[in-house]
C-alpha cells in the first residue's frame, strides 16, 4: 500500500469531546477509547513548510519521540479511514496518540483511503453508472452518492481519534488509466461529491494521488472546466523525483498556489534516526502561509542579527556589534550600563566575566568563538526545517558567527538554515541531520 506521507502541519487546543470512539475495536484499545471519550485534539493543518513522512501503521510513542528528536522531520501521516486500507488495525493509533504527537510538535495529516476508481483493481471500488446501463442523464450518480457516504464516514472516524473539524482530511485515490473516459470522469464525480460533503461537515478537504493521473485529472478539470466540479482545497502530489519541493511537470504552477500543495518526492524506503528504522515515504510540504516568524521581543531598538560578528578589540571596535554584546549580555546577568556601542571598560568587565562563567579563558578580545556561544545561549530546543521557535533566531546569528553561514537571521528555519548547519555538523564531525539537536547546541554553545 502506498503511505501518503504525511506531511502537515497542526496546532493543538484540547477542548470537551461530546463522546465518541474510534470506529473498531482493532483500531484502538479500550483505554485509548475511553481516553477520546474525555478530550479531543483539534488537529489544524495550520502554516508549515518543511518535511514530513508517512508510514501505513502509526508508529509506536517511542519511535516518534525519538525521531522527534534526531529526524529531520515535523509532520506525520496517519491512514485514518477507508475499506481499502491495508492497515485497518491500528494497534499505536487513537485519541491519546493524536493529542501526544501534536502536543510534542508533530503535525498531522489524518488520509483516508477508501473506494477508489472503477478501473483501478483496488477494491472496494465505487460504481461507473454506464458500465451498469446508458449514461443516466445526471451523470455518474452511483460515484457521486458514494463520495458523499464515504465522506461522512471519514470525518466520523477523523472525530473518533480526537481529530476535530477545521483539520484537513485528505482522500487517497491511488494512481489509474486516465485515458479511460468513463473510470476518470466516474472519480471526477465521485471526489467532487466527497469533496462538497467533507466541507460541509467542517473539515478541509485535501486530495492526494499521482501526478499523472488524479492530479492532472483535476488540474484538468480546474482549467478547461471552471465551475463544474468542487474541487478540493489542497492537492498532495506523489511524484518521486526526488526532488523536495512542491512542483511537476504534469500541471502548471499555477494550481493550488500559493499555499496548496505538497508533494511525495520519495516513495517506500528506510531511513534510521536516533537508532530506531522505519520504512517511510517522504515528502514537502508547503501550506498556508509557509512557517510564519514570530516576534522575538528581544533588545528593543537593537539589530542582533548580522552577516558577520567581527573581533571586539580595545580601540578597534563596531558599534553596531559592541550593541548586540551589550544587549546579550545584559540578558546573561554580566552587564548594566548603557546600550551605547562603546567597547569601554564596564563592557569589557562584562564580557571578561561572562567569559569566566562560561569556562572560557577571559580576555579583553572578544573573538570568534566566544561570539558563537553567546549568540546561540539559551534552552538546547530540538528545532528543524519549518520550526519557527524563538531559538530559531539564536542558531542562524550563531551559524553566521561560526562561519557556517551568511544569511538573514529571519526566525524561520529554512533552507539556507538547514543547510549551514549541515555545513557545520560536518564540520565537527557530528551527526549531519540539519536538525539543531542537543549536541548540536553543546558544540555551539561551547563556541566551537
């Protein structure tokens, strides 16, 4: 079974469950129902650009804490629904793992994987009314009432796991022959139908598929037919190319643009994080509004961030620069005077004595390294691609203080991000992850 990787992104807010339980007993164990009847996990697929996996069966706690930590990865894909699941047992999933993963930083993407189209051999499939009998003047009705049963049979089950309305549910319709006129007009219906009934229910509606066949097909359908069929509001395109970012050639760029699309580049293979091994696929995901910075609230009216943090030296020293020590190490306790740019004797004082706390040998210069591990001081927080925690800001200023990078310190962790990092767990000869791990924050904040 293909695994729709996951990708997505969530906000968490734990509000009153008016009760209700996974759909079977194989998918959850009695405390896990018992645990959805008392809270629910409303799971959005808020802003987020950045990487995510999938795998069939929803892995234990322990592998997803670990890969929390160690993994590049921040979105998981959880196969929720449909008759045509391979995974219909879900010994890990239920309401508690919902709520766990999101309040861990996971986001979720809840796939439903149900009928799928008439010419597709993965069963149970829906109907083509005109292999039944002549076209019916209404079109493809058998598909389209069965997009809308299955709809609601998929939020159901979405609500059961404590995931709430305002998520985004994606349908899974496996690849078929696009050329069969009648198997890919029977799906058009039958997704515009389950399309219309998910967000009537208060859901998102997401679709994911190949490139060359359901994405086109309602690309199509988007482009020389406007109007006609309810499409869905985000389209996950499977498309191994390797490639982690958002775009195919088999439609324009300028569908589900921006902040619609994420796309599987890598299917079924396994990757080891932190010791522990799942098979996965991969993907990139960019919804929304991609990640948002956040305010930092630091030094008021004084630039931190800089391309480069040159030597202070007595007689020899930036002002703007002299002002980022000041404010930070204000912030450390070692400092009271004014932010004034002036390398002076009470600066020095300062820096000496912050030196000495930190076990670096004092001295009147302040240098390389020790700019290194005053810019990245604070909690050792595990952030990667798409994070936008406050400690965003104090890794890219120290991977420019490093030499590691020359970039923006925006607050978002990007791909310039990632990739200074990478530069510079390479060069200490640590795990190359471009994940700021708690080793990571060690060698830094040792100003290595």
């Amino acid at each position: 079974m293909r695994r729709l990787v996951l990708a997505v992104l969530a906000l968490v807010l734990v509000v009153p469950l008016v009760g209700s339980s996974p759909a079977t007993a194989d998918d959850v164990a009695p405390s896990a129902k018992r645990a959805s009847q008392q809270q629910i996990a409303l799971a959005t697929p808020g802003d987020f650009t950045g990487y995510g996996f999938d795998q069939c069966l929803a892995p234990t706690q322990a592998a997803m804490d670990t890969w929390w930590k160690k993994s590049p990865f921040s979105a998981v894909g959880i196969y929720i629904s449909g008759d045509s699941r391979a995974c219909r047992s879900q010994p890990n999933l239920s309401s508690t793992w919902v709520a766990t993963q999101v309040a861990r930083g996971w986001r979720l993407l809840p796939i439903a994987l149900g009928p799928q189209a008439s010419c597709q051999p993965r069963f149970p499939r829906y109907k083509d009314d005109f292999t039944i009998s002549p076209k019916p003047a209404g079109g493809y009705a058998a598909a389209a009432a069965q997009g809308a049963v299955e709809a609601a049979k998929n939020a159901a089950d979405a609500t059961a796991y404590g995931i709430g309305a305002g998520s985004t549910i994606w349908y899974d319709l496996e690849g078929f022959n696009l050329a069969d006129t009648h198997c890919r007009e029977s799906a058009l219906v039958f997704t515009s139908a389950w399309v219309t009934r998910i967000k009537e229910l208060g859901y998102v509606a997401g679709f994911y598929s190949s490139a060359s066949s359901g994405i086109k097909m309602l690309d199509d359908a988007r482009v020389q037919r406007p109007g006609q069929f309810a499409l869905p509001d985000r389209i996950w395109i499977a498309r191994w190319d390797g490639l982690a970012d958002t775009s195919t050639t088999y439609i324009p760029e300028d569908g589900w643009r921006p902040g619609g699309r994420m796309k599987q580049y890598r299917g079924g293979h396994n990757e080891t994080w932190g010791g522990v091994t799942i098979n996965i696929d991969s993907n990139f995901i960019d919804l929304g509004a991609g990640s948002v910075p956040q305010p930092e609230g630091r030094c008021a009216g004084t630039r931190l961030g800089f391309w480069k943090y040159p030597a202070l030296s007595p007689g020899s020293a930036k002002a703007t620069r002299v002002k980022v020590l000041q404010c930070l190490l204000t912030e450390q306790g070692t400092y009271s005077g004014p932010l004034n740019g002036s390398y002076d004797a009470a600066t020095i004082a300062a820096a000496r004595a912050w030196q000495a706390a930190r076990k670096l040998t004092p001295s009147d210069t302040f240098g390389k390294r020790h700019w290194v591990a005053l810019l990245s001081a604070g909690a050792r927080t595990t952030i990667k691609r798409g994070s936008v925690d406050e400690s965003v800001h104090r890794l890219q200023r120290a991977l420019n203080a490093a030499g590691a990078g020359r970039f923006k310190a925006t607050g978002v962790f990007d791909a310039k991000t990632e990739a200074a990092l990478r530069v510079y767990q390479a060069r200490l000869k640590i795990t190359v992850s471009g994940v700021a791990t708690p080793q990571t924050w060690n060698k830094l904040q040792r100003g290595r």
